[in-house]
C-alpha cells in the first residue's frame, strides 16, 4: 500500500473527486467516490488528509487510487 496526502477535494452534487500526492513522489493519484473501500471514508475526505491505497494507471489521469481508506495514524499532522 502507498500512503500519501490529500491535495485536492472537489464535491459537487453529490459526487467527489481529487488528487493524492503519494509520499516520496512528485506524480499525483486521482481518486474518487469509486476509489473507496468503505463509504465513510468519502464524507471524510478532504485536503491534507493521509491515506493509504493501491496505485494502478490511468489513461486519462495517469495514476488512479484504489482501495482508498484513511490512514490509520491519521490524526498525526503531516510533515511531523
């Protein structure tokens, strides 16, 4: 599993979309309401949120996050 920060939530009429930059790398993953093993995980969304998920490319976005959750020492700030 990759771990990364939340860099950007769009919501929009119910749907959800953004950008993960994986730690240690300067690519980003898109995500949305699909990348997400459990619901409560996309009401929880938001930028500068750590998460865990799997990568798989993308033709249009380049990467994708799958299997999204929230990282389980979420509430460390990150950076410390």
């Amino acid at each position: 599993m990759t771990r990364g920060t939340i860099t950007k939530v769009v919501k929009t009429h119910g749907s959800l979309w953004g950008f993960i930059q994986p730690q240690g790398s300067s690519r980003r993953a898109f995500f949305n309401a699909a990348s997400f093993d459990e619901a409560d995980g996309f009401d929880d969304a938001e930028e500068g949120l750590l998460v865990e998920f799997d990568e798989e490319k993308d033709p249009v976005n380049g990467f994708r996050a799958m299997h999204l959750a929230i990282a389980r020492d979420a509430s460390t700030p990150v950076g410390s």
